[in-house]
C-alpha cells in the first residue's frame, strides 16, 4: 500500500501531465448547464430530445479499463455514473483521463444523457476538464474515517463519505428555519445583540474572557443570547422579540454540552410562564412534525411522543420522591452525604450549586414530555418568584429523555428584587462560584424606569441531538478539536 506521500507525490506529477497537454488543473469557472438534481429529474425529456448538457462534480468512484472506464460523479445535488468510451470521447481527452484522473478529482463532463443495459441512468461522455486536481485521496469507500478526533477535523471528507451526515445538516437547517418561521408567524420580531458583553447575563456559566484593545478593557463571550438585552427592548416598545445566534460557555464537555452553541431565545410582553408553556409546546410540536412528519421519538432508553399531553413535574416534590431529601429544609451537609451516596459527582459546594446537582441526577428519571416547575428562588436569579410562596419561582423547563432542553419563565421586573438577587449572585462570586451570575447595574436602571410583565424563553441544539438520538458534539457541523502537535 501506498503512502500518503507516495500518493501526493504521484499526483503531482498528473499535474504536469495536464500542463502538458494545456489543460488546467485548476481552472476558474465551469461550463456546468445542469446540476445532477436538475438532470436526474429531467433525464426523460433530455435523454428523449438527445440534448448535449455539462454536468460537474467530484469523482467519487474511477473503474474500468481498456476502451471503457466509468466514474461515479458527485455534485453535491446528487450523483450520476459518467461513461468514458475510445470511440466516442476525443481520443486525446480519453487517454488524458486514463493516465491522470483519481478519485476525489473535480471534473466537468460534456455528452448526452443514456441509460446503460443494466438499467443505470448515465451521461456519455464526448468530451470533459478538469476542474480540480486532489493531491490526497478520499477516505475508504467502505469505511470512512474510523478515529472520532480525525472524523471532526477533517468533517469535510467525514460529512462526503457518510451521506447520513449530509442528511442530517439538511435536516438541522431545516429545523432553524422552521423555529424561525413559527416565532415570525406569532409575530416575532427578529433582532440582534451584543456576542460581546462587560457583565455577561441571562444564565449561569463561566464565560470566556478576553481584551478590547480600543478600549482598553475585559469583555466577555455572552453565554445566552442577548436576555437582558431583550428585556431592554421590552422596555423600549418592543412587545415580541426573538434572537437566534451563537453562544459560549467555558464549560466542559459532554454529550449534552459544548463551549460554542446555536441557541433561541424570545420575550414576550404582557406574558407569564404559563403562556410560554403553551408556545414552546407548540413550537416543538410544530418543528418535530415539519423537519421528522412525526411527534414520536426514541433516544436511548427513552420514549417520547410530544403530541401527549405534556405533565408538570414541581421541582422539590420530585426530588424528594427521588431522594428522600426536603431541599428547603435539609442541610448542606445532608444534601452532600446524599450526592455521596448516589455516586453523583459535584462541583461547588454553595448551595445553590449543590441543590441544581442534586435536581439533575432526578432528570434523568423522566421521559417527558414534561414541564418542570416551581424551581427555587436560589436557582432562579431572573425569575419572578410564585405569587403567595416567596420562596418558589414562576419558572418552566420543557424535560424530554431525561435532558433539559430549554429554559423559560415569568420575567423578573421588580428592581428591588432584582437588585438583591443580583447581590446574592455577586456573594456567591466572592465564594468562588464561576458560574454564577454577574450583576448589571445598568440593567437594574432599566428596570427602574420600568419593564412590563413578561414571559421569556430559550432553547437550543440539544433538541436537534435529541431528535436526531445523537451525541450533540456529533450534531455540529465543525466541533472544536485540540490541533495536532
């Protein structure tokens, strides 16, 4: 076998075989009439008519010998067999092919549309370029790539090599689009904010950090997507609003979790959590049935139909069904013996870090689809607490295949409140909990001048990995990956 250098090598010298015979190996436009989408649906009528048409693409397969060869033409639209034969491709051109063309070559070929006596639906080649000339090949037909690291950083080949993949990115633009089609439909407004932030808000995470040169100052990557800034534009007029964009977190990873996400957030004036629990169940139903035509899914040992009636899961009764354990009364050093217990690692021993701990080993137990509520006011920094219990929140979070797979609730617009929950979380930073909220004086003004009640929501690609019962590093298009030493 072959080397990778002996390969390179070798096509290098195809090179000078082109510029000999004056072809480019690297030729700036195309003569293409027909994508092989367009030909293949028209191949009837154009085969009928004996129509000379110029298809391009990517060699995928090279056969044959002697006076006939066969490659395997792909476009990106869809593949078609082109047909190469001494006595109907130029003489010259046909030699050409034979001594320089390998698999992963751009070609343009030019001829008639024929189906072969084993009934494939082929083009004859009369005459043909190239278009660009690989100096490594594709990976093996049958088996891609197998190592995991290298599959991420080459996705390109890893994405040519398994239509599946191809497949689901289509399905994932679909699924982006169908989001933003319905929030239009309700009468959305779309917008943008800052990806760069002073105080980062709207979630708790660590951020990224890094310099502004003209400024001479630290800012940060926004780990939601522009939720305090929304809620300005509430205050502005603005009574409906959506973003979908990018957000980081400088988290770990996990199959759940990623440094950089696509995430959908909306904000409703006038609105409360129980008006967002009826939106985002139509949102997913309506996005599960446009990009799948199903509600019905199964991810690992999970089983869910979103067409169900959607139950509500209150927040420290499951936990205690769970554990045993009352979170508004129990210790923190009972809370820790029972994560001991469990065999549930945790980060942070503030309780608010201890009690989220807690609630997610519990998640993994529910199907869903379901509605947790009534989180606690120490988990819940942009909430507006339960009207006739301070202590509980007006919070939503849709639960499906024991995954949190968004986050809404009742929009805190007290700036009394607002203020003392932002110190609470300033408290929890001088502890040393990274992922606690910073406070925003300027946003605690807003509030002053005042914000109307509202209804706020965010999801993001979990979702999509849900639906599609993949890891969610497998769902993006170009994961981070360390580089090669």
């Amino acid at each position: 076998m072959s080397s990778i250098q002996e390969i390179r090598a070798e096509r290098l010298k195809k090179i000078e075989i082109l510029k000999a015979q004056g072809m480019d190996a690297y030729p700036s436009s195309t003569r293409r009439t027909h994508s092989v989408e367009r030909a293949t649906q028209s191949f009837q009528a154009i085969e009928r008519e004996g129509s000379i048409i110029t298809l391009a693409g990517r060699i995928m397969i090279v056969r044959g010998q002697g006076a006939i060869m066969f490659a395997d033409i792909f476009d990106g639209t869809g593949s078609i067999q082109a047909v190469f034969k001494e006595d109907v491709t130029d003489s010259a051109l046909f030699n050409l092919f034979k001594d320089v063309i390998d698999g992963g070559d751009f070609i343009e070929v030019t001829g008639t549309l024929f189906v072969t006596q084993r009934g494939e639906r082929s083009i004859l080649v009369t005459t043909w370029k190239m278009l660009s000339k690989s100096l490594l090949p594709l990976p093996d037909k049958y088996h891609g790539l197998q190592n995991e690291e290298e599959r991420f950083r080459k996705r390109y080949l890893d994405i040519l090599t398994r239509p599946e993949l191809h497949e689901m990115f289509v399905r994932k633009a679909l699924f982006w689009d169908t989001a933003r089609s319905f929030m239009k439909a309700k009468g959305f407004l779309e917008v943008e904010t800052p990806t760069l932030e002073v105080t980062t808000g709207g979630a708790e995470a660590r951020p990224f950090k890094t310099y502004h040169n003209d400024y001479d100052m630290d800012v940060f990557l926004r780990i939601s997507v522009g939720e305090l800034w929304q809620k300005r534009l509430l205050s502005a007029g603005f009574e409906k609003t959506f973003e979908i964009g990018r957000t980081y977190r400088n988290e770990g990873s996990s199959p759940n979790h990623l440094q950089e996400f696509t995430n959908l957030e909306l904000y409703q004036a006038f609105a409360n959590y129980e008006d967002g629990m009826k939106l985002v169940a139509e949102l997913y139903r309506t996005i599960a049935q446009t990009v799948y035509g199903k509600t019905k899914f199964t991810r690992g040992e999970y089983t869910f139909d979103l067409a169900d009636t959607w139950q509500r899961v209150e927040y420290s009764e499951e936990v205690m069904k769970q554990t045993g354990i009352d979170i508004h009364t129990a210790s923190d050093v009972a809370i820790v013996e029972k994560l001991q217990t469990l065999g549930v690692k945790y980060d942070g021993n503030t309780r608010e870090r201890l009690i989220d701990t807690l609630w997610k080993y519990c998640r993994k137990h529910i199907a869903g689809p379901a509605f947790l509520i009534n989180h606690p006011k120490l988990v819940s920094p942009l909430a507006k607490e339960m009207e006739g219990n301070a202590v509980l929140t007006q919070r939503f979070q849709p639960i499906i295949a024991g995954t949190e797979v968004g986050n809404g609730y009742s929009e805190l617009n007290n700036p009394f409140e607002q203020q003392k929950r932002f110190t609470t979380q300033q408290e929890l930073i001088d502890r040393g909990d990274e992922e606690a909220m910073m406070p925003d004086d300027e946003f605690v003004e807003m509030l002053e001048h005042g914000m109307p009640p509202a209804c706020g929501f965010g999801f993001g690609e979990r979702l999509f990995a849900i639906f599609e019962d993949r890891p969610i590093r497998e769902i993006t298009l170009f994961p981070l990956v360390k580089p090669k030493l």
